[in-house]
C-alpha cells in the first residue's frame, strides 16, 4: 500500500507550516510569487445527476425548432420563450440562462455539442453491432461520473484526469507552493487525485483551524492532536486518516492565513445557492495565488440534482437559474482581478438524458450531451463539435429513445483544456489515455 | 343446604326452558307462580373479591344469605340487601357457599346460586436483594394476595419456597451461569382452586464475565450506536450471542408523526423533526441493534424526502423489518411512498405512444439495492469475461421492462384504499396502490430470461420482478458485502463475504435472505472477532485484521453523545432540530439528508493512491476533518443545541479526572474497546496531567476531545 498521500509534507517548510504557531509570514511569500504573471487556472463544474442538455441548447431555426418540439412533447420549451443567440441563430438557451446568454453573446463563452465518453470514435452501426469497446456501465451515475474524471476505461481507474495533470505539471510550475495544486470545493472527487499529488479540499465556508473552548488549554490540546496523527500504527486506515489530519492542519492554516491577509473582492455572488458559494470561494482562492506560492491550479465544484426523471421543465429551470448567474459573478471576478483571458472554467455532467421524454414529464439516463466553456481565452460565441440529429432511431441514437452516441470525446474535451493549461503535448497520453484514438487532440475553442 | 341442593337442578332445568323456549305459550310448562332465578346461577369468586347477584324478578325486595345465613358470615363471606357478596379473605372448607335469595312477602318464594371460591391473584411489589450472584441464593419477595403452598419462577426453573405470609415469600434457589448479566423474571404463583400467577418482577443476576470489556465494546461498536459503561458491563456479562438474541427480540422503537402541519417546532419542513427524533432512537432506544442495521438499511435504500412527514412511516418499517427477510425488506421499500415519490414509481404510468415508461426506480433498484452494475462471484468479487472485462448484470433493455413492470402504482387514499385513477395527493402513511388502468400489461422480459406474460396485474408483475431479482444470484454478495461495511469493515476479505454469502442463500433451514441469520454470520465472524483477544498495542500494531472502517460522522456523533451519558429528554420534544438538521451538515452527514440516491458515500471508494476500500472516507478530506474537531469542541462544551454533557469536577469522568491515568483507562474503555495504544495513552496521560488538579472538568474535556478526535478513535478497528 502506498503512503504517497503523505508526499507532499517531505518538504520541510510545510511541517513547520502546520504547525500552528509556525508558519511563515506571508509578506515574504507574496513577494516571492508576485513577480510572475504566468499564472493560469481551469475550473471544473460538474452538474450532477445528468443534465438534460437537450433542454439546455435548442435548435430556433423553424424547422428544428418544430421537430425539437414534436418528440419532447409535454417537455418541449416554448420557442418564445428561448433566449436567442446572435452569433449562432439556429440556436437558443433555456430561458433560466440569460447570463450564460450575454456571456456567449459577448464572446466569453461557447458550447460543445454531443459530447462523452468514448474509448474510441463511434457509430450507430458500430455500437449496435458490439464492434467497438463502449465506456463500461453506460447509464449509470456513478461509473459515467467517475468516467468523465478519471477519463480511463472504467470508473475502477483511480485517478483522474486533473490529477493526472498535477503529476506533470506541479513541480515545474508550483516549486515551492504551500498548497497542492488542485482544490476541491466539493469534497473528495476522482477528478483531483493523481498518483503523486493530491488535492486540497475546501468547505465552501472557507479554511480555517478547529474551534476551540478549552481556552488556556488549546495550545497544548492542539499540540497533543498534532502528535497523536503523528503516531505510527499497523491500521492502514489509522495512517491514512493520520495523513489526511496532518495535511489538514497544514493547508488550514496556510489558506485561512492567506485569506485573512487579503483584500476581499468587491464582486457579488449569489451565494444563497451552494453552488454560488463555492465559485465564490474559488474566486477567494485565486485572488491568494500569489501568498499560495502557486502559478498553476484546477478547481472542482459542483451542482446536484439534475437527475430529472419527473417534473424535468420545473427542476431544471431551478437548478439552471442557479448556475447562470454564478458564472456571471465568476468572470466578473476573474475581470477584477484581471485573470479573465487566465482562468477557463468548464462544465461536465454524468451524461445527457433521453431525447425522447417519459411518462412522468421527465427524461432518463442517455450519454453525449452539450457543455459550457467560459472565459477571456475562450473563442467565444460559438457552438463547437457536431450537433446531434434530433431523431428517435437516427444516426445518432443508441437505439430509439434519443440516447445520443456522442460525436466528440470528453477526452478531446479535456485535451484542448489541458493543453490550454500548459501541459506538454508529449504528456497528453499520460492524461489522457485513449486520446490517441481520436483524429484530433485539440478542438481550437481555446487560444 | 339440604333444600337448595335439591332444588338447584330444577332451577338451572327452569332457566334452560325459559330461555330456550320462546315459542311456548306462558305459564304452560313455566315455572311456577312465585318461582324465581338468581343470575349467575353458579360463580367463581376469588378470596377477597366480590360478585353481584341479580334475581330475575325486579318488581319484588329480597333478602339474602349466605350457606342459610341472612347477610352471610366473615368465615363463608357476606352479602349486602342489594345481592352484592364479598367472599372471605381465606378460604373456608369446603370452599363452596350457596347464595340464596327470599322473596319479602312470600318467603317460600327462593332462588340461589353456587359459589365456588377460589385463591386470590398474588401481587409482588418488591425482591431483595434485586441483584444475585451466579450460585445459591436466597430471595425475600414482598407483596399482597400470597397464600400457602404458592409457587416461585425464576427464569425458566422454580425456587424453594421456605416460608409463606400472605405479604412475603421467602425462597431459595440457583442462578446459572447462562443467566448472568440478565434480568430474571420472577413470577409468584397461587395454588388451586383458581391457580393464578401474579406480575413479573426481576432480579438481576451478576456472574463471571462471559467475554471480556474490548470483546463487548467492539461489539457493541458493530451492534450499536455506540458502547456506554452500562452496555459493555452488560454484554461482559451474557456474551455476545446471548447479546445479539437480547437485541433481535427488542420491539422496534417507532418515530412519531411529527404534528402537521408543519410546524414551528420543525422549522421550514416536518422532516427537520424527523431527524431530530433519529438522535433520540439512536442515543436512547432500547433496539440498538435494529436501528444500527435500519440506518445501514437507509442507506442501501435511499429515499430521503425533505417535506412533510414522508420519513417516519419509511423509518419505522426499515426497522420493523431489519430482521425479517431481505425480499421482504425489497417489497417495503419499493412500496414505500417515500421510495415512490424519490424514484418516482409513484404515478408512473403504462408510457402512451411517442413516451417511455420512468426507468428511475426500475434502474436504481437492480443497481444500487439488490444486484449492482456487475456480475459478483459468491464472494463478491468481480467476475470477468475472456479478455477480463466485468460483465455488466442487466442490460438497458432490462431496465426498460422493468420500468414497464413497475407501472401504475399510486398513493393510498387516506383510509389506505385504492384510488381510481391516479392519486397526485401525498399519502406518507400507507403503502402505495395499484391502479390496474394505469399499469403496462404488455410482456417483460426480465433478468435471466424470465418473462411476465401479458396481461398481470400490477401487484403480480411488482412480486415477479422483485422475485426474479431476489432469485438472482449477485444479491447475497452485493447485499452482505455492504452490510459488513456498514457495521464491521470496509474492505472484508473474499472469504467473508462468502461465508455471509452463503448464509444469505440458506440459512440452513433452507430460507434465502434470512436477515437474523445473516447479520448473525456478520457479527459472529472470526473477522469480526479477530480483535477481540489483542492487546491494545497489538490490535495498533500487529492488528489480527488490517480492518476497520472509518466512524461516518452520524455514527460518530451519536457515539460520543452516548458514551457521554447525554441527559435524556423526550424524543417528541423535538430539541434537536438545529443540531441534527444543521449542525451535522458541518461534518457531511446530517441524517436522512443524503444529496442523492448514491447515498453519502459510494460502497466503492478506493482511498487514493491506496487500494484500501473505505466507503467512509470519501466523506474524510482535509476540509472535513477540521469542522468535525470543531463540533466535538462545541459538543463537549454544550456550546451548541446537542444534549447536556455533563464533565464537570462531580460527574462521572470528571471525579476520575485527579487521577490522569485513570482518567484516560476509563476513556479508553469506553471509546476505544480498552485498546488505547500505549504510546497515545502516554501522550495522553501527560497532557493531562500538566493540567491543573485544580480543574477537575478542563482535564476532562481535554481528554475527551483528544481520544475522540483522534484518527485511532475514529478508526473504528
């Protein structure tokens, strides 16, 4: 069993740092980080339970929009009820996105149609007829989920892609950081883990140091929790809740100390929704990179409940109207910190769902579906990828109920990302193990 | 006597005729003029009790004796002008007595009853001594209503009684040592005529520790929310098997309806006093055991509905049924409103042309449930194909026909009958009902190749799918597998999970999916039980199973509040609602709050860069770990809406607190199965000890936090 949990602390600086008295003024590391602007970030949102894209961007032109509305039937949007977009007229977004419309229309921010998991470019005939190795547990949450981050064969794969990219990435451009590179704020997630780095998880309350009523105490009570996850035990999960304490002591106090250095930023978020608060704190942790000592980060947040098998129009309005103006906040943040053209943040979901709807006003589990990519660096206003045929048994369909075999791969996806991000392209099948298969590793919606 | 001896049998022959002869003309065979009866005609009347005696005329006065004398005699009983006899405190002999009635004005007018007297029903109101050691005893038994030649149980045997007063009993007897640790009833019981047998008082009974403290604590750490200094003397006492049959016989404590509408006491939804009414079950119930598997249970099936009062009928009949059957268990959740209405099998109807019928639960109960996306060898692992790839259990296919099978269901009226049509209005109280219009008739065909034929009704089609999935050979794996990680070990081996396995297809009376004996196989594992007999440096370091599993922060809370001893208060008070309800999201886990079917963590969880199965730790990062350390601090220091703790200088763990060392065993007991490592008890005991004798309660809370915030507590081993 490998301890490499622990690796990060063999750096002397950072046991001293988690020690509660100790750690290093932030004066000193500020000026060690500010003298270089090479600083990027990528966000992963994830939209939990399978996002019905084909609620999300929908054809406007008269033709698509009447046969969009046949099929979906009872969960059909108007069509005046459809936010247009001028750059793509033939396409309109739920009404619930009137943020992520402006964004788009401003450039800041495209859509990639019918994309998935793929092992290796797929047809209709060629999945019918078994001749290809689909992803294993198609429809299912969690194995789609788990496949989207670890981008592997399978969701037994361990780590993900991210953390495939930190393995590569994290010591040429975080030398000396006081933090791992990636930052989950939505708990613990394959996407962060790599095989020699790990992430640093993040409440959407913020770091900080446990609470303490034991007054005079709380030095010596800290001091002795200290040494016990320091003690060595025959109970490997003994050592690893040990490594993760310690490592919680560590990154605590190094992140609420740089967050309460800061100057706070003036942008609003809508942070009654949790999903609105953990962009928030994203933004928090970019505005401290240069007190981190880190000029490369990923961050992972997520929204929930987008498993719409009943009531789909009314749920999905909700949890949509959550997200759009939370990205907007986001970039208006990334704008004042003058990191818009450095941060891309982008959306990932289990999969899309079925096309055609069910008895319940809902819509089941599918696969290829639409995402967002938002920020400066993003050529925006544009649609990327192939738009699925909108037909019950077309050239895009599983079978006959609107399961959309998807045309790009999440692995072109990331790829275009991660190569954005800085990877070397000699590290992409590091990452990205199956991006050889496709034609091309770079889908140009970034430059 | 002589006279009502003769005439008692024409008077019953009288009394037959009158009531039994409606049709014949009055007066033809009659009695005659003057001629009367006393109801009852014959009595049963206990010492000391009275009986009321009515003549059939009602328009004549009486009066009355007992055995010929008028008002009756202390020695035979007395009897008032109204015919109210009150019989002797002790019996006379012969212990018969006839009741007779006299016509005022006509004295040869006469009717009577037979009484037989019986002994009176013994009431014990207290034993001593309440406590006897295993060996000869002798008992004093204080009452009322004990009369000579009474007998004494005690448990299933009898004692020797030496002497009898109408108020004590003295006996002496045998405790064995199969009844130490128990409770044994003790029953007094009055000979005959009228034998009868009086309340149940116990006496405890003390013996030699059938198992030790570590074997009982970790015990009780699988078998409940946690082991206090009560429950762990207990089980040291009876033993493990003796405890596990105490607990399968403890009736289940049921959650309340909490008022509706929602109220204020809830807050926004009634389902916050739901869950403030789990810490109470948890803490408090007497069914430890049940409500350990029925959390395990919640969150197998997980159906959490956030409104109403959706949660205490599906609480309730997940532990009424922990240790029923596994099919039986499958049917109550699928029937369920609140299943119905979180997967929405609730009004899902047959699809008309251009839909497909809601595969939610017809997917999510093959995946999550009952079989898992996989098919499992009987020890759980994965089977694979020739080029090693798992082989998926059921095709998209199979889960369509299914969802088609599980169409037409809908909520209960209120009186619980079935509705028409569909039904859109919430019925949380009864299980769902078919409405046959509603239903897909069409075929299905299921797993294995087994088909419903056309034209089933719903209920056939809902138990032949559930059969055939029951039937399927991935349950006992899939299901015990998680069982065991829920309340033994993340990753059990192979050979354990097949031992259990093979308990789940026949539990050797040739029944599948017997919960008792499954669970039983769980707890009674040599895996279960490899720690019991180490040391606690062996069990740190040399442990007999790399095992375990991390305390979930639910488990964990309602661990420290009952190794605590927190002050008991009313569950349907409903004090916990911002504890339960808000608090606990700080750690990740309030209860019945999880964000998705896939429950608060994934049976599956690998720790990175390890291949340690650990479903806990998904939830166990380095933002997690921190506000868990807070809220101990918050509960220790009753800082927050969690019941009293009491460490002051006089309670229970403060008095031992002026001597560390001891302080820190007796913390060691209760939270850490006596198994604290030395090198932590050490560290422990001196940072204790630098803490002012003084402060009697700061070197308590110190202590208490520090054992139960450490990863060797919260590793439960």
């Amino acid at each position: 069993m490998s301890h490499s949990r622990r690796s990060f602390l063999t750096n002397a600086s950072l046991l001293a740092a988690g020690n509660l008295l100790g750690f290093r003024p932030f004066g000193m590391l500020n000026a060690l980080a500010q003298t270089s602007s090479d600083y990027k970030a990528l966000v992963c949102i994830f939209m939990f339970g399978g996002n019905d894209a084909n609620n999300m961007l929908i054809p406007f032109d008269t033709t698509g929009y009447n046969n969009y509305a046949t099929i979906r039937g009872p969960i059909a949007l108007a069509q005046n009820t459809l936010l247009p977009l001028t750059p793509a007229p033939n396409f309109a977004l739920h009404p619930s996105l009137p943020e992520v419309q402006s964004l788009f229309n401003s450039g800041n921010l495209a859509f990639l149609a019918n994309v998935g998991t793929l092992l290796q470019p797929t047809t209709r005939a060629q999945y019918q007829a078994n001749s290809i190795v689909p992803p294993s547990n198609l429809f299912s949450h969690p194995d789609q989920q788990l496949e989207w981050q670890n981008q592997l064969d399978s969701s037994a794969g361990s780590t993900g892609w991210a953390g495939r990219i930190a393995d590569k990435m994290n010591t040429q451009y975080n030398p000396g950081a006081l933090v791992p590179m990636i930052a989950s704020i939505s708990g613990d997630t394959l996407f962060c883990n790599g095989t020699g780095t790990s992430p640093v998880s993040v409440g959407s309350g913020g770091p900080g140091t446990p609470s303490c009523s034991d007054q005079s105490y709380c030095s010596s009570r800290q001091t002795t929790a200290q040494q016990f996850a320091n003690m060595s035990s025959g109970v490997s999960l003994i050592q690893e809740d040990n490594a993760i304490t310690n490592n919680a002591f560590t990154y605590n106090t190094v992140l609420a100390g740089a967050l309460n250095a800061a100057t706070p930023l003036t942008t609003v978020f809508p942070t009654t929704t949790p999903f609105g608060a953990q962009l928030a704190e994203v933004a928090k942790l970019i505005n401290v990179r240069a007190a981190l000592g880190v000029k490369r980060q990923i961050f992972f947040v997520g929204a929930g409940n987008f498993d719409t098998h009943a009531a789909q129009l009314a749920t999905q309005a909700t949890l949509l109207a959550e997200v759009s103006p939370a990205l907007l906040a986001f970039y208006q943040a990334l704008q004042e910190m003058n990191l818009a053209n450095q941060v891309t943040a982008f959306t990932c979901s289990d999969f899309a769902r079925t096309f055609q709807p069910n008895s319940a006003d809902g819509t089941d589990h599918a696969w290829g579906s639409h995402h967002i990519i938002l920020g400066g660096a993003v050529k925006g206003g544009q649609i990327y990828g192939t738009f699925p045929t909108l037909a019950l048994g077309g050239p895009d369909d599983v079978a006959s109920n609107g399961r959309w075999i998807p045309s790009t791969s999440s692995a072109q996806y990331a790829a275009t990302l991660a190569q954005w991000f800085g990877l070397a392209t000699t590290d992409l099948p590091y990452v990205l193990p199956y991006i050889g298969n496709f034609s091309s590793n770079n889908l140009g919606f970034l430059g | 006597m002589r006279r009502s001896s003769i005439l008692a049998p024409v008077i019953v022959v009288l009394a037959l005729m009158i009531s039994s002869c409606a049709l014949t003309p009055p007066g033809s065979t009659g009695p005659g003029p003057g001629a009367f009866t006393i109801s009852p005609s014959t009595a049963n009347v206990r010492a000391g009790g009275t009986q009321q005696f009515t003549p059939s005329l009602t328009t004549a006065t009486f009066t009355w004796s007992v055995n010929g004398v008028m008002g009756g005699t202390a020695a035979t009983g007395t009897i008032d002008a109204t015919g109210n006899y009150t019989a002797p405190s002790t019996l006379p002999s012969p212990n018969t007595v006839t009741i007779e009635a006299t016509e005022t004005t006509k004295k040869s007018a006469t009717g009577s009853s037979a009484v037989t007297l019986w002994n009176p029903i013994p009431q014990i109101s207290s034993v001593s001594p309440p406590q006897v050691t295993v060996g000869a005893f002798t008992l004093t038994i204080s009452g009322t209503n004990f009369v000579s030649g009474a007998t004494v149980a005690f448990g299933g045997g009898t004692l020797t009684v030496t002497s009898v007063s109408s108020t004590q009993i003295i006996a002496t007897g045998t405790a064995t040592a199969a009844q130490a640790g128990f409770s044994v009833p003790l029953q007094v019981t009055n000979p005959n005529p009228g034998s009868s047998s009086s309340n149940s008082i116990s006496a405890q009974v003390i013996g030699a520790a059938a198992v030790s403290a570590t074997a009982a604590a970790r015990f009780l750490d699988q078998t409940s929310f946690g082991p206090t200094a009560t429950t762990i003397s207990h089980v040291e006492q009876i033993g493990l098997q003796a405890a596990l049959t105490e607990q399968f016989n403890q009736p289940t404590t049921q959650f309340s309806e909490p008022p509706s509408p929602d109220t204020a006491v809830c807050g926004f939804t009634n389902w916050r006093c739901t869950q403030s009414e789990f810490l109470n079950v948890a803490v408090w119930g007497n069914d430890q055991f049940r409500q350990r598997v029925a959390m395990a249970l919640s969150e197998i099936f997980v159906a959490p509905i956030e409104q109403d009062n959706a949660m205490p009928f599906y609480l309730n009949t997940l532990a009424g049924d922990a240790f029923t059957n596994y099919r039986t268990i499958m049917q109550d959740a699928a029937l369920s409103p609140a299943m119905g209405d979180y997967l929405n099998m609730v009004n899902s109807g047959k699809p008309p042309t251009g839909q497909i019928a809601n595969e939610n639960f017809g997917r999510e109960n093959m995946q999550l449930f009952t079989l898992g996306v996989n098919l499992l060898n009987s020890d759980g692992s994965l089977q694979t194909d020739g080029s090693g790839n798992p082989i998926p259990t059921y095709t998209e296919l199979q889960v369509e026909a299914f969802a088609r099978a599980y169409t037409g269901w809908t909520f209960a009226n209120p009186d619980g009958s079935s509705p028409s049509s569909f039904n859109y209005t919430h019925n949380w109280l009864h299980f769902m009902v078919p409405v046959e219009n509603q239903h897909d008739t069409t075929s299905k065909i299921l797993l294995n190749g087994t088909t419903l034929s056309a034209g089933q009704s719903a209920e056939q089609d809902l138990k032949g799918a559930l059969d055939n999935i029951f039937a399927h050979p991935n349950v006992g794996p899939f299901v015990c597998r998680q069982l065991i990680q829920h309340l033994v070990s993340g990753d059990p081996s192979p050979a354990y999970v097949a031992r259990v396995a093979a308990v789940f297809a026949n539990n050797g009376s040739g029944v599948r999916g017997d919960m008792k004996s499954v669970l039983t196989a769980i707890i009674m594992d040599p895996e279960a039980r490899a720690g019991d007999a180490q040391t606690g440096d062996q069990a740190d370091m040399s442990p007999a199973v790399d095992g375990g599993h991390l305390r979930e922060p639910l488990l964990w809370t309602m661990n420290l509040l009952r190794g605590l001893n927190a002050a008991q208060t009313p569950a349907t008070s409903y004090l916990y609602v911002n504890f339960m309800s808000g608090t606990l999201t700080s750690v990740g886990e309030a209860p019945i709050d999880q964000s998705s079917v896939f429950n608060y963590f994934p049976p599956s969880y690998v720790i990175p860069q390890t291949t340690l199965n650990a479903p806990e730790f998904s939830l166990e990062n380095t933002g997690s770990v921190i506000p868990r350390m807070s809220l101990a601090d918050k509960i220790i220091h009753n800082e927050d809406s969690a019941p009293v703790i009491d460490l002051s200088a006089t309670s229970v763990i403060g008095q031992q607190a002026s001597n560390p060392a001891q302080l820190v065993d007796y913390l060691g007991m209760l939270f850490m199965h006596s198994q604290m490592p030395s090198d932590m008890r050490t560290a422990l005991i001196d940072t204790i000890t630098a803490i002012p004798a003084t402060d009697l309660q700061g070197r308590a809370e110190v202590a208490v936090f520090l054992v139960v915030t450490s990863s060797q507590y919260k590793i439960m081993h």
